[in-house]
C-alpha cells in the first residue's frame, strides 16, 4: 500500500517487472464507489536494468480516507506492470526526531537530523 498525502509532494519508487517501454499511465479504482480514473504522473524514471520505477504522483479530487486500487500500465503495450493500492491521508508535517544521549546536555542537531553517538 502507498500512502499519498493531500497537498504534499508525493514521490514514489518501488519495483516492476521488466518491460521494454519508458512510458506510463497509472490507473485508479476507489474501493468504495468503484469508479474508474487516471493518475497525474510526473517526474518519471525507469530503471530498466533494475527495474524500479520513480515517479511524482498528483491526485485530484480525492478525500482523506479514500483508498484506491493502482494499476501501474505500460503505455505501449498496454500491459500491467505493477498492482497495489493507494490510501489518501491529511497533509502531514514532518517532525524531526529529537535524541539525547546520556549526558542529556547533547542533542540532536535540529535542521540536518544528526545525532551524537557516545563510546
């Protein structure tokens, strides 16, 4: 399962089968109404050699609880590529974690996420 967040840069890699083609269409099916729609992909590459898929994904009109089956498909062939699905979620803000160590007068450092490790 992917989780997308509304109103939030959701960017996506995971693994396909192999195929031939770079180009791409995702289609979705809402779980409940079970109505049909395509996907806004941008940002997309394909790593034949590996082949993983990295993409930025735009939905619009989805509501927070939505949950979708994903059909990523080969735009050439028209074949499959990848099945999943993708549930919607509230923007969310990213809070950094905040570590200290024994000493408790040493904490993380607050805007790259480092962190001091004692011997």
């Amino acid at each position: 399962m992917l989780a997308y967040f509304i109103s939030q840069s959701n960017q996506y890699v995971f693994r396909t089968q192999p195929t031939a083609s770079n180009q791409f269409t995702m289609s979705l099916q809402d779980m409940t109404t079970l109505e049909n729609l395509t996907a806004s992909i941008s940002g997309l590459t394909y790593e034949g050699y590996e082949s993983y898929v990295s993409f930025s994904l735009n939905l619009s009109g989805v509501n927070v609880g939505d949950e979708y089956r994903a059909t990523l498909i080969n735009s050439g062939s028209l074949t499959p590529i990848w099945n999943g699905s993708i549930q919607v979620y509230a923007s969310q803000s990213t809070d950094k974690s905040v570590y200290e160590n024994q000493n408790t007068q040493y904490i993380s450092h607050q805007s790259e996420n480092r962190y001091i490790i004692m011997d």
